[in-house]
C-alpha cells in the first residue's frame, strides 16, 4: 500500500508531503483544482511516459515526485531478479529535468521506466470511466482470470509449446522466402577466400608487435647484450654468486649457523639463472632474421579482407568465415530442413491444441467462480437485474491460449445479452468494472487501487450503493478515489480536499487532510455548492455519521 506521497515543482505545485493512510481515502474539490495533477505525479513516479515542457512550475529546477510503499516480503525474489535492494519500505522516486530529460530510482538505485512499470503493475492498479482495459484487453482479463486457479505448470507447458510452434514457423518462412541458393557461387567464392588466407585469432597482434620489435631491434638488441655481460662474464653478478656460495659452504661444514645464509643464497642463485636463461633467449630471438616484407605483406593482405568484410577487426574474420560456411552449409540442406520443419510445425501444432484445451479447463472453472461472484457484487453497485457473463470464444493459437473470454451484458430483464463494451452505458461500465474489481480482488496480489471518477454518471441511492462497495473494497485493499458525490465522499476513513490558490501573480494546487469538522464543511460544500445551507450541514452530518 501506498503509505507517503512527496511532490515538489511540479505543474501547479509548489511542495506537497502527505502521508496516506490504510482503508479508504477519497479526494475532493471544485473542477480545475488540481485533482488530476496528483493523478499524474503518480503516474510519473510510476514511470509513465511524460511530456518533457510544461512540467515544471518552476522551470530552471527539477521536479521531484516520491511514491512510498510498504510491500510484502513476499515480494523479494521480484527486486532481486531485477538487481534492485529489497526494502519493506519501498520509495519510487522521478526526477523530471528542466533540459527535459528525467530519471527514475528505486530505493535510491537508478532504474529504467519500464522497471518502475514492472513493480508498479505489482503494487497498485489506476482505474478511471475512460480506461476500459479490464473489459477489453485480453492478456489483462486472463492474468485476473488466471488468479482464481493454480495454472502456473500448464501456462508455462503452453508457452513453452507456443514459442518452439511460432519458432518454427518463422523459420520455415524464412527458409521459403530466401533466395540465399542464388547467391551460393559468391558465398563459395568468399568461403574459400577466406579459408586459404587462414586468418587466425591474435595473429595481427602478434604480427604488430614482432614489426614493432624489429623496428627497434638494433637497440633493443645492445641493451640485451649489456644484460648477458653482467649475469654471464668473468667476474659478473653469477661468478660473484658461486664464489659467495663457495664460503658459505666452507663456513656452514664447520658452523651451522651459516646453513641459513648458504640457503638464501642458493635461492637466489637459481633465480638468476633462470632470468639468465630467459635473456639468452630473447638474445637468440634476435639474431634470428625476421621476414620483414612477408609480415607486411600478411597484415596488408588480412586488411583488405576486413576492408571488404567491413568487419571491425582480423578477429571478425573468423567468424565471418564460421558465419559463411554455416549459410552454405544450410543453402546445401535447405529442402531437408523445409521437411523437417514441416513435421516440427506439425507436431508443435498438435501439442499446443492439446495444451490449450488443458489449460482451457481450468480457465473455465475459474470463470465459472467469478461468474458466481459477480451475481452478488452487481447488486452492490445498484445493478440488482443486471447480468454479466464470461463467455469463451475458440481462437487460433496465441500466446495467451486457444480461446478469449468476452464479457456480455444485459442491464434489464428480457433484453438480449451483447458484448459489454458495445452496449453499456458510461455509468453501467463504471460500476460494472468496480464490480470486477471487487471479485478480482478476493485473488490479486495488489494492495492498491486508484480510482479517478469513476463514479461519475450516477447519483442518489446509486451513488450510496457505489461508495459503500469502494468502502467493501477497501477491507481488501488500499482505496484513494477521486469523487465529486458526496454519498461516495462520506464513506472515506481519510478525506483530502484540492483546492487552488491563485493571486495575482501566482497559482499553486494544495492538499489539506480534513478533520471531523472540516469533512462535514467539504461534504456539505458538494451538496450545496459554494454557498451552504444548515440544510446541507445538517444532510453533511447524517451522510457522514450514518451509522
């Protein structure tokens, strides 16, 4: 649940810190006030996709919007498989920049917007009267239909099946549209190219360096002489060595003592002559001759061919050369692979039919349970008569399964049932959605839900009926809803009033938490009007206090 909302500079706000409480919280105030605004910083906290002008109130600072959340601890695989800290606080924090650029944060780690969407879609859920994708977006529809029955196993055993089912088709569409066999005459002629000049991995660095050596081998090879003289001539570092040792020996036969030293010595010995060794090495090295001409004529050759390749480097060519062989490999067993990828196609079909209608048996039953819910949840929103029906419809194979639920509608007895979207009102959408909402939230995971008038289109006892299934709601999951009814206001544990302040130079959009009093003012306000009657008080007092 949402437990702190933290805005600064953005659009009409100057600095807003409210914390938000558990149960219902409703939101109030004249049109214009600026209710929608907090929608948005919400959103964009959320990391919705935003204008980049006209953002900041102030436009040579940024703006900042901070979302805290206490979630479950069941939530920690999710953060860790996104390399993000799990904290049981979690803050979600936008930056918009006035250079029109923003930046996200979880938990002070910077984080992509689609990061931000991926946990945000695990926390809370926005609804408003224009949002119609519970009723209409097939995916959305079977993750919530999905909730009511354990499907995990035969989901992923139909995914599997879909993916190497369309992989193969994709294939087989390629292998079919190629017209590679007429380029094979080229593709052979490259190949062989590439095989007779036998690039290897590192030999162009090898070839550099060896050049660069010999460049300046006659240096090179002085100072390696001046290192032999010491180590190797009479009177050097080792004969000074063998003499020293030679004591040591003589002295270590009659004092024990000495055995230590003559030890150290011996070490040191063998040290250096093994680097003698290696400086005899590099010496013999360099009197070899190096083929100068033939290296260069190597590196110009393996040049042109990364040249022709446009390749980045002599390591590209071998696997260009891998990347060739493998397109005539594939041309020369083109006709074997249509046929195996028939059968494949052939067989994956099958398997996805058979996993489909599996998974289809359980998508049933749980539609059957929802169905059964939503019986009594339409009469808590004033649609005691009304029938809403989750339907299936056979499909050709899609990620999702084999066949998509449709909702159908009847708002009075005796007319016939139709698709939801086509025939229900803006007023019956809205409460049949809360009605979804309601059932769906018995088997969510989220712990909040936002709704922005959504009740708008009824009134009276409606309206009644309507904020007393929000208030229901709320028992399950955090509620902030937008309203202008009273009857829907009046049921908030927590009610915040926006209102607009503007002088002559300046406007700014606050939000003030309403105690007791002030609630029966506010509510009175939405009966009324701008100017309140006792009447209105007294009707404030009995929608508020009720029970």
């Amino acid at each position: 649940m949402i437990t702190r909302l933290r805005i600064s500079n953005f659009i009409l706000i100057d600095t807003l810190n409210i914390n938000v409480g558990e149960g219902m919280t409703v939101l109030t105030g004249e049109t214009g006030a600026g209710k929608s605004i907090l929608l948005g910083a919400l959103g964009a906290a959320l990391g919705n996709r935003m204008p980049s002008k006209g953002l900041l109130k102030d436009p040579s600072k940024k703006a900042i919007i901070e979302v805290s959340f206490q979630v479950s601890a069941s939530m920690r695989g999710a953060f860790e498989s996104k390399d993000f800290d799990f904290e049981l606080t979690t803050v979600f924090r936008r930056e918009l920049l006035p250079t029109g650029k923003s930046r996200g944060f979880i938990n002070d780690t910077p984080a992509k917007s689609a990061d931000l969407n991926f946990f945000a879609s695990l926390l809370v859920d926005i609804n408003s009267q224009s949002d119609s994708g519970l009723l209409q977006n097939v995916q959305e529809q079977l993750d919530l239909i999905d909730s009511f029955e354990s499907v995990e196993v035969e989901k992923a055993a139909y995914a599997a099946a879909y993916k190497e089912w369309r992989g193969c088709i994709k294939e087989l569409d390629q292998l079919q549209s190629s017209n590679e066999e007429n380029d094979l005459d080229y593709l052979e002629f490259l190949y062989h190219e590439l095989d007779k000049a036998n690039v290897k991995k590192g030999e162009v660095s090898t070839i550099e360096n060896t050049l660069a050596r010999v460049k300046d081998q006659h240096k090179y090879a002085e100072r390696i002489e001046e290192l032999n003289q010491l180590y190797s001539k009479d009177g050097g570092v080792m004969d000074q060595l063998f003499t020293l040792e030679s004591k040591l020996q003589r002295l270590a036969s009659d004092q024990s003592e000495f055995e230590g030293e003559l030890i150290e010595i011996q070490s040191v010995i063998s040290v250096l002559q093994q680097l003698e060794k290696s400086t005899a090495q590099r010496a013999h090295e360099l009197n070899q001759e190096v083929d100068v001409d033939a290296l260069q004529e190597r590196l110009s050759k393996i040049n042109a061919l990364i040249r022709k390749h446009k390749l980045l480097d002599a390591d590209d060519l071998v696997d260009k050369f891998d990347e060739i062989a493998g397109r005539i490999h594939a041309i020369h067993h083109k006709s074997n692979r249509i046929k195996e990828l028939t059968s494949l196609i052939s067989d994956w079909s099958l398997k996805v039919q058979e996993l489909g209608e599996s998974l289809q048996v359980l998508r049933i039953k749980a539609s059957t349970q929802i169905q059964q819910a939503l019986h009594e949840s339409l009469a808590s929103v004033d649609l005691p008569k009304a029938k809403l029906e989750l339907v299936w419809e056979e499909t050709s194979p899609t990620m999702f399964g084999t066949f998509k639920p449709v909702f159908k509608f009847s708002a009075n007895p005796g007319t016939p049932m139709e698709v939801f979207s086509k025939v229900a009102s803006g007023g019956e959408m809205s409460r049949v959605k809360l009605a979804l909402k309601s059932v769906l939230s018995q088997h969510m995971s989220l712990s909040c839900q936002i709704f922005d008038e959504i009740d708008t289109g009824v009134s009276g006892s409606t309206a009644e009926r309507v904020g007393a299934a929000m208030k229901a709601l709320s028992k399950r999951q955090q509620v902030l809803t937008i309203t202008h009814l009273p009857q829907v206001a009046a049921y908030g544990d927590q009610h915040w009033k926006v209102e607009k302040i503007q002088s002559d130079t300046t406007t700014n959009t606050s939000v003030a938490s309403l105690n007791d009093s002030e609630r029966v003012q506010e509510v009175a306000r939405m009966l009324s009007g701008a100017l309140i009657t006792n009447a209105a008080l007294k009707q404030a007092e009995v929608l508020l206090y009720h029970d």
